[in-house]
C-alpha cells in the first residue's frame, strides 16, 4: 500500500465502535472510545489515536481490561472522591471521573477525583475539552508504565507522566496537553515499526548512553523534557497519581500500550472566584497582547497552546485523516480478526 492513506472520520468512528462491540464491549462504550480517539487523530495526536484499537483489544483479549466494569467510590466527600475503575476501559472509567469532578465543581466550587484500577486513558486533552465545555478550568494528570529515567539517572522509574491543564476561551479553549518527557513513548515506538531514527537527546540506551536508534531507545530510558525541570514535574504527576490516586507507581506496572497508573482529575467552576464574562474579558487582554509579539523570523505568528491542534482538526475534518502504512496494517489485523470491512480509502 501507500505510505499514507487518508480517512474520513465518520467511516473511522463506525470501523472502531464495530470492532469494540464485536470485542464484547457494549455499545455505548465503544462508541466513546471511537470519538475519543478519531479526535486524536484529528488532533494530530496520532501516538494516541486509531493505533490504539489493536493493542486496546489485545487487553480485552489478555484478560487486562474488563469488558463490562463496576466502577465504584471508594471515598466520597463534597469536593473530593476515590474512584476504582474494576479495569475497565480507560476512556470510560477517565470520562466518569471527570464528569463527577464537573459535577462537584458546579456545587462546591472545586471537585477533583482520584482514580485507579483502569487501562490507557488516551488523550488527556479530551477531558480538558470537557471541563472547558462547562466554563471550568481543568487539571488533569496520569502515570503509566516506566520508561523514564529521572534527571541524572540510568535506569527507568517513571513513566512519560502527561500533563493537562485547560481554561476556557471564546469558541476553543486554551489547552496544554504534553509528556513531561521531550516525546510521547509512542511515538518512539513508532519510529521503531517505521525504522526511522530519533533525535539525540529523546532517550538514553541500555548503556546510558544517548542514542538514536528508537530500538535502543526502547531497551534504555526515555529523557524528560527540559533537564531537571521536566524530571520534577515528572515526579510532581508520580506524587498525584500514583500517590494520592492509590495506584501504582510507574515502575510496577505492565509495560504495554494499553496500560496506566492512576488517574487525577481536578475542575475548578470559575464563576465560584468572579463573573465569567469578567475573567473572559481579562483573559481576552491577555491574549491580544501574546498575538501582538512579534513572531520570530520565519515564524507566522505566536499561537496559544492547543491552537495548532484546532486548525489540523478543522482541516483533517474536511480533507481527511491521514493514516501511516503502519497503522493502517493494525487496522487491517483488527478488520481480519473481526470480520469487519475497513473503513473507505
């Protein structure tokens, strides 16, 4: 095949949502895990996107992630909760969290859920777009498997440990979603299938060494971002999820695509602190002035954190999602296994 093709998300949507459902997952649920990750893809956040579905029912297969979850409070107070997911599907088990957090910050101001006992959350920025929908900003963190290894050290303890925080504003919100590492592990494992090689200073290999073969990467450690910094931050998440969420650390979980540490969720209603048209006109200042920087040369313009994911979306809406070689390939196991056609090309 070509080395890309491209999909409409429609088509995308349906192909996943039937490949969960024919995986014994109900149809509401699957369906939520089809929108959640073509936004991905729409996004650009392709590491977290349809590449997924095949390693997310291999846990269905394995026995990892439960088909049909009880998920439970373990503690609940006004403004805070303990969730356990019973190993459902991340998306899932994550939405309900963030929802009972909305929930909470409508009543008492703030609500922020702990979680544990799920698989692969996916995108955190998708819960931020939640919060934000609600007039609310949003905090939001997960741990995962290791392959990180602290500032200074070797050997993997952490895993990439994303960070999201949201406020809303006008029509998109403004929305940082990233690993505390200098790349999603993903993605390193990505340009492994494709035998492309990575930049120096993504990762470490078995020696310690900083390398550029993302085989090698894979068998050493991945580097956060910014040195020190990024390591703190790093441990900051480690504290919240691992810690707080009562799940476990980075270091004890199975390390596969499809499975995560604890989840942290925190929404924060706006209109508790001041008037939401006055915190829209102050964070309007805010923006004129960062537009009015002159960009540097070479550089359009200064963008907000999230922008550029908007304008692929709205361009990957109307002219397709492209798809790699790779992916397209999981795509077509998934379609063979289940029986299912594959989405229009």
């Amino acid at each position: 095949m070509r080395e890309e093709v491209k999909v409409w998300s429609e088509d995308l949507k349906n192909f996943v949502r039937r490949a969960f459902i024919k995986a014994g997952i109900k149809k509401e649920h699957a369906e939520e895990v089809a929108n959640h990750l073509v936004l991905a893809n729409l996004r650009g956040v392709d590491s977290h996107g349809v590449i997924r579905v095949e390693y997310y029912l291999q846990g269905i297969k394995d026995g990892y992630i439960n088909r049909d979850p009880r998920i439970s409070l373990v503690k609940d107070n006004p403004s805070i909760a303990l969730m356990n997911g019973d190993m459902g599907l991340g998306q899932i088990v994550a939405k309900e969290a963030t929802n009972l957090a909305i929930e909470k910050a409508i009543k008492h101001g703030i609500g922020s859920v702990c979680t544990f006992n799920l698989s692969h959350v996916g995108m955190l920025g998708y819960y931020g777009l939640l919060i934000a929908s609600k007039k609310m900003a949003g905090i939001i963190f997960t741990n995962g498997p290791a392959m990180v290894a602290p500032w200074g050290g070797t050997e993997k303890v952490f895993g990439t440990n994303p960070i999201c925080m949201v406020f809303p504003y006008e029509e998109k919100p403004i929305l940082l979603d990233m690993a505390s590492t200098v790349i999603a592990g993903m993605k390193i494992m990505m340009a492994a299938e494709s035998g492309k090689s990575i930049p120096l200073g993504w990762a470490l290999d078995k020696e310690g060494k900083q390398t550029t073969d993302p085989k090698k990467a894979l068998e050493g450690a991945l580097l956060p971002f910014g040195e020190y910094k990024g390591y703190g931050l790093m441990l900051m998440v480690e504290l919240y999820t691992a810690i707080l969420c009562n799940s476990k650390l980075s270091y004890e979980i199975l390390l596969t695509p499809y499975t995560q540490g604890g989840f942290y969720v925190q929404a924060l209603n706006i209109e508790s602190l001041r008037s939401f048209n006055d915190y829209l006109k102050d964070t309007m200042r805010l923006v004129k002035r960062i537009r009015s920087t002159k960009p540097w040369e070479g550089q359009e313009r200064v963008y907000l954190p999230g922008e550029l994911e908007d304008i692929r979306a709205e361009k990957r809406s109307k002219e397709g999602i492209p798809i790699d070689k790779n992916t397209w390939n999981s795509l077509l196991r998934v379609a063979k296994e289940l029986d299912l056609e594959l989405p229009k090309i």
